[in-house]
C-alpha cells in the first residue's frame, strides 16, 4: 500500500463543508415545527374529568336542569364550555344524569316543554319525545335514548363528567 496521504480537495472541502451547515441549517428550521406537532400528543391526559354539580340533597324526583362549566382545551386554544344535564332522584334512589342533546338532529330537549305530553322530554325541532328516563318514544324521529353524563357521589355532591352514548339500549 502507498503511504501517501489522501488529501482532500478544495471542491470536495467546500463541499462536505456545505453540506454540514446546510443539514444543520434545516435541522434547525424543521424541529421547532415538528415539536409544535407532537406536543399536543405528549401531553399528559386528564382522567376522571368530573366537575361538581349539585348537592345531592337539592335533587328531587323531578328533572331539574343544571348547568356548570369546564375547561375545553383544543390543541392550543382554551376556552370555557358550558354544559347542561337534567338530573332527578330515580324510583330506586339512583340518580339520573341526562344529556339535554336529541339524538335525533343535536337540538336541545326540555322537560315537560309541551303541554301535550307531560311528564316527558319534548325536542321541538322535529316532535321528538323522550320518556323520563331518557328513552325515545318509539315511532318518532329521535333513533336513540339521551345520552347520560358518567357520575359519582362524593360528601353529598355529585360530579359529572362525560356524556356516554346509550345507542345499543
């Protein structure tokens, strides 16, 4: 073997040289990018997303409408959301938390909100009807019963968390 040294040029010098900071350069401008597109990802997830309601002493065996509010946090937009449920004491002392969203096109459902059906949840967008517990009276629009909010009782005061979807009841 030779023992002459291998000697770089000028063109391939500029040129690994070049590149080096050209990759360095683009390393530079893509990571801030990539970090804002993952970091919502590497967020840590809030479990149990319950909020105090009502004290469960001021529930009855009529729905009565509660409102309360959360955070809402949209990748990097928060806002305030304001939520609503119709809450009763069932005949078995379980309480019921129901969503106030028809399921048949998103609008809002009220107790006894027509004179004609009492003692029923009544959409006025298409005449959708519930019964009490939240199950759609058969032969009109609404497909599915009310979705219920996931609860639980603490020191008297009930926490509500999600709506949960009851398409299969």
């Amino acid at each position: 073997m030779s023992e002459k040294k291998q000697q770089v040029s000028r063109r391939q010098f500029l040129n690994y040289t070049l590149t080096g900071v050209g990759g360095f350069m683009a390393a530079g401008m893509l990571t801030p990018m990539i970090r804002m597109a993952v970091d919502p990802v590497l967020q840590p997830k809030k479990s149990g997303d319950l909020v105090a309601v009502v004290e469960v002493d001021k529930l009855t065996t009529e729905p009565q409408r509660f409102d309360w509010e959360i955070d809402q946090v949209d990748a990097w937009y928060e806002s305030k959301v304001t939520k609503t449920a119709w809450v009763f004491i069932q005949e078995d002392d379980s309480i019921l938390a129901l969503s106030p969203i028809c399921t048949h096109l998103g609008c809002t459902v009220s107790w006894e909100g027509n004179e004609e059906y009492p003692n029923q949840y009544y959409c006025p967008c298409h005449g959708g009807r519930y019964y009490k517990n939240g199950v759609n009276v058969p032969g009109l629009p609404p497909p599915a019963p009310l979705a219920v909010y996931d609860q639980d009782v603490k020191d008297g005061t009930l926490y509500l968390g999600k709506a949960i979807s009851r398409k299969g009841a």
